[in-house]
C-alpha cells in the first residue's frame, strides 16, 4: 500500500497554478489540482487577492481564471528552488570512488 504525503501549501498553489495557465473553469483547477471545494475556496480567494490568479470569461461568457505573470513567476522561482534542493547526482571519479555534486 503506498503512503500518501499530505501537500504544503506552496504544493497547492503550485498545483493550482500550473492548471490555469491557459486558462480554464474553477472545476477543472479544482479536479487538476485535487481539491475539496472548501479548499478550492480558500485558495482563490488567497491567489486572486495577491494577483497571482485572474478572474476573466471565455468566448461563452465562462468564468476562467489564468494563472498572471506574477503567478508565472512565483512557478519559476518554484522550479529555482526545486533545481536548489534536487538530490545530489552521482559522478564517477574513478573504479572506486563516486562524488556526488
């Protein structure tokens, strides 16, 4: 049986972000990102309120939301920290020795 890891909260709003980046219905955040609606409450309120999600509609009058470019942003410095933080690779200095950088 595998063991579920329960998420931070920089874990959720990085899910939350990656699935509006093209823009799309609350629904499908919430389903992409695995959320409770309760959650999903909370989260919006907190990423629209720090503009790092838009409110917008779509060509039938939808309500989207898109991930903005400060959201971007925030999902950039995500991945700088992530490439920080990456376990160490192996490299083979000789038969015997390994170094890990």
């Amino acid at each position: 049986m595998q063991k579920l890891k329960n998420r931070s909260k920089l874990d959720i709003i990085h899910d939350i972000l990656v699935s509006a980046t093209g823009g799309v219905k609350k629904t499908h955040i919430m389903a992409k990102a695995n959320l409770s609606s309760e959650q999903m409450n909370f989260y919006f309120n907190t990423l629209l309120h720090h503009s790092l999600l838009d409110a917008g509609r779509d060509p039938e009058n939808n309500q989207i939301y898109r991930t903005t470019h400060k959201g971007v942003r925030f999902l950039q410095c995500c991945a700088n920290i992530k490439s920080l933080i990456a376990p160490a690779a192996p490299v083979r200095v000789n038969q015997s020795e390994l170094l890990y950088l």
